[in-house]
C-alpha cells in the first residue's frame, strides 16, 4: 500500500486564543444580562427578519484566512447586532409568559464546565464522575423536596435522573407503565395480545405533553383520538375530579380494558390547579392495581423544597413517579428535568436493551447505574454539573429565599387586582401564577368580554414593557391573562410598573 498523503490539518482554535475569547463571550452574558431591563421584553420583530440578515451558504473557510480574534469579534458583534434584537428576552424581569425559565450565574457556570468537559456519559464507565454527581445532586434535591428514602438511589429501591424536559419524563413514564401493566397481563392465564386495550387517564386541564407522550407511544394517532385517552373532568378549583376519574377507569374495566396510566398534575399550565393526589393514589389502588400514577409537578413542584409548600405533593408517597423542573423556577439554565421513580426496577426493565458494544465489566457486576436504562436516548449531556453549582452555591436555604419571592410577589400582585374594581381574579393565586381579566360590563356578553381582554394582552406584548400569556379556562370558557413570576431579576417595582401598564392600556383601549 502507498502511504496515504496527509491533509491539511482542520483550523482548531489554539489554547492560548481561548482564554481572551471566551472572557468576551463571558462579558458579553453579563453585559446582556446586567442591562436586559433596557430592552423591550419581545421587541417588533417579523418572521423572516434574522434569516434575511444571514448568508444563505456557510462561510467556506473560516479561521484557515482569518485570525481568530478578528473572526470572533465580526462573530460577537453579529450576535449583538443581528441576533439580541430579535430574541424574546426570557430574563427580562418583566417576562411573565408562560411559567418562568430561570437562568443564574452559577448555573452558567455549570454548562459552561459541562461544555468543556464534554462527556456523553450514557454508561456509569463512560464518565463515573458524571453518573455519581448525577446520583448525589438527584438525591440531594430529593433530600430537599422531602421526598421519602425509598425515592433515592442512596437510600432505596426508586431514585432520580436528569431529563431533558417534563415531555420527555412523561413519555418515559407512560412507556413503562404500559411495559409494567403489559408483563403483568402476560402473566395471567388466557393473555391475548389481540384483545388487550390499555387506557390512560389525565385531567382536561392536563399539559399538552401528555396526550403528545401517548400518541409517541402509538396510543394516540392524533390529539383527538380517545381510543387508549380518557379526559377526566375538572371540579371548580380546576383540579381533577375524583369521582369522575373513578367512573371512567369503571367503565373502562367493565369493557374489560386494562388502564395503565394516570397522569396527575400539580400545578396546571393553565391556572396552577393541583390534582387530588391523595385520592388519585387511593382511586388506583382500589380500582386499577396495574396503572402507574405519575405526578407532573413540572413547574410548581421545585416550590415544595419550602415547608410551608410542602403540601402540594402530599400524597406522593403512593404514586409510581414525579417530575419536576429545576429549569423553570429553580435558578437552573435550561434543560434540567428531574425525573422520579419509587420502584427503579420497571424503568430499567421497559427502557434496558443491551447489543455487545454497550456490555462492560461495571455494568455486568450490577453495582452501577447505567442512566441509559432511565431515558430514551442513549446519549446524555453533564448536565448534573449545573445543578451541583446551583446547590453549592446558594444552598437550599438560598433556593427557597427564590421561591418564596416569586410567592410573595405574586401576592401583591394578586392584591392590586383584587383591590381594582376594572378587574376580577379569576381563579385562586397558585403560589407565584395570577389569573386575571377585565370585569364584564354589566350585562355584556361573553364574547365581548373575551375580545377585550384579548385585545389587552395583545397591547400589553406589543408595549414591549412586559410579556404575560393568555389562556381559555374552561366552565363557562373565559379568555382570561395569567402572570406567572419568578424570574431571579424580577424585584417588586417591576410588578408596580407592570400592572402600571395593563392598567394604562385597559383605560387607553376602553376609551
Ligand atoms: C412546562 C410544563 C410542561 C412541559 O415542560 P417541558 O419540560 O418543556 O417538557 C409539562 N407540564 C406542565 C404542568 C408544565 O408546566
């Protein structure tokens, strides 16, 4: 064979250019951040208007004909000039949108290490550290959600794992409990595979995410089809009603289906609403023994690392599995799901298959956890890393000082509502999420009422002073506006200023 001539070598950024690099882009963060109150929320921004100012074709050589400092400083001011401007700025301390994504240095911090250390740490030899800090951070925020022993890895059977999202631990949920049920099933004499009909149970005020999981799973084709989805009727707090969640697992065991999952919110998307877990648990036990309860505490699940909201997950200790997001409310950069289990052996049993490539001799002995048997890819990023720097650096004490803000400011919020006689609550407070919209006229119809609170949450985004999501809460349906709070920079002027300018905008609109 003739030796094969050797390529050019690709351009690498050398170490020594990193350092004065990467401290732009570190001050460029603090910067952004530091000043973000200067920029409008959502700026006007139309579709097209980003990809109008980029080329179409990738630069062809990059830094083989350019130095490095002079590329990075075109691609900085690109950043600032092109790209900033056109961002919805979830930091902003007036962003109340949809539940808060939190962001905080330590954190930062955090990805920035996960970045550089770059691990796919999907078996335990893959990165022992990785798996072990996932094992211990896990466990430690189980610690502080008072979660009972048999919910860690350290102290028993169930334990935790970093997820992407909410989505993405619902989906795993759902396809072990349907494994779980479905071994189950095989077991008992006259098993035909043909006749077995699983179904699944969740609020009407449930997330999105939970229809979207069955319908990965193949148990829905589209959001309509309640073949395998039941959707439980809600009481007038907007929670999921027992009673009807108990005839409908009735009617379906009558029909000889098998339900195999119930999906339990505590906190809704919505209104902040918070499934009966107690019941829920009881109505399983009793009535359905093969169906896996998981709790989707996504948003105001991280609130119960505060005694006094402790309360919101009373019950948990009878259900099958909880996921909670450090990523929203708990000062953890995006993405940090935390998933829970109280028995791990299902999750392993459904997600676990092993070719020859992934056997090793630590896996083989038993003694190690192998996260790759507790989510759906095989990959997975550092990402215990960030939740570690979070905890060391504010403590728990320091975390439940966070939420007990976003709480406390929302209770304002809730009184200046309250106290305004243009405006009505339309649901109660749930922890840091308002419910709110313009009182009807006497005698107005609904539709009206419902074209002016749009209209007024329409104005109050264009302003650019503040972003706030509507939603349709159902019974009679009501267009109504909700504030969700929590953001690390949102101070109480910021509420001041904010209901300042819903209440200019509804005086201005109203004429
Ligand atoms: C935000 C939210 C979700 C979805 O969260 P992801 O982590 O983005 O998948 C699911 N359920 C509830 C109740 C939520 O608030």
């Amino acid at each position: 064979m003739t030796k094969p001539s050797t390529p050019p070598a690709a351009p690498h950024l050398p170490h020594e250019d990193f350092p004065p690099i990467a401290a732009e882009a570190i001050r460029l963060i603090t910067t952004y951040l530091r000043d973000i109150e200067s920029r409008p929320v959502l700026g006007p921004v139309h579709p097209g208007d980003l990809l109008n100012d980029l080329p179409r074709h990738p630069p062809s050589t990059g830094a083989a004909d350019t130095p490095s400092r002079d590329l990075w400083s075109a691609l900085y001011a690109d950043l600032e000039n092109l790209i900033l401007p056109r961002m919805t700025h979830w930091q902003h301390p007036a962003f109340f949108g949809f539940f808060p994504a939190n962001a905080s240095y330590p954190a930062i911090l955090g990805e920035i290490l996960a970045a550089g250390l770059a691990t796919p740490a999907f078996l335990w030899v893959t990165n022992p550290a990785a798996t072990e800090l996932e094992i211990r951070t896990v466990d430690w925020l189980a610690h502080a959600l008072d979660l009972p022993p048999e919910w860690s890895i350290s102290s028993g059977v169930g334990g935790g794992v970093i997820h992407t999202t909410a989505s993405e631990a619902t989906l795993t949920a759902l396809v072990t409990a349907r494994h779980r049920a479905r071994a189950r099933a095989m077991a008992r004499p006259g098993w035909n595979p043909a006749s077995w009909h699983p179904t699944l149970y969740t609020s009407s005020q449930a997330h999105s995410s939970v229809i979207k999981a069955a319908m990965v799973a193949g148990l829905a084709h589209d959001p309509d089809d309640r073949t395998h989805i039941r959707l439980i009727e809600v009481n007038d707090a907007l929670a999921l009603d027992p009673v009807a969640l108990t005839s409908a697992i009735t009617a379906d065991l009558e029909a000889a289906r098998t339900p195999i999952f119930i999906a339990a919110t505590v906190g809704t998307t919505s209104s902040g609403a918070i499934d009966p877990l107690p019941e829920i648990a009881r109505i399983a036990r009793v009535h359905a023994p093969d169906a896996w309860v998981h709790i989707d505490a996504s948003h105001h699940g991280v609130a119960a690392i505060c005694p006094e909201f402790r309360p919101i997950l009373t019950g948990l200790e009878e259900c099958d599995s909880l996921c909670v997001n450090p990523h929203k409310w708990l000062l953890t950069n995006f993405d940090c799901d935390v998933f829970y289990v109280r028995d791990r052996r299902p999750l392993i049993n459904a997600m676990s298959i092993t070719p020859a490539y992934l056997r090793n001799a630590a896996s083989d002995s038993g003694q190690v956890i192998d996260y790759r048997d507790w989510q759906i890819p095989l990959g997975r990023r550092f990402r215990a890393l960030k939740l570690w720097c979070v905890f060391r650096h504010y403590g728990v004490e320091g975390l439940r000082c966070h939420i007990r803000t976003g709480v406390h400011l929302a209770q304002i919020i809730e009184q200046r509502i309250h106290d305004d006689p243009d405006f009505e609550l339309v649901a109660p407070r749930s922890l840091n999420l308002v419910c709110f919209r313009l009182a009807p006229r006497p005698g107005e119809s609904s539709p009206s009422a419902d074209a002016r609170n749009k209209r007024l949450a329409e104005a109050a985004n264009a302003s650019g002073k503040l972003y706030i999501t509507p939603t349709i809460l159902p019974g009679p349906p009501r267009f109504v506006l909700r504030i969700a709070i929590g953001g690390p920079a949102t101070e109480e002027r910021h509420i001041h200023d904010a209901w300042q300018t819903i209440r200019d905008l509804a005086h201005h609109a109203e004429g």
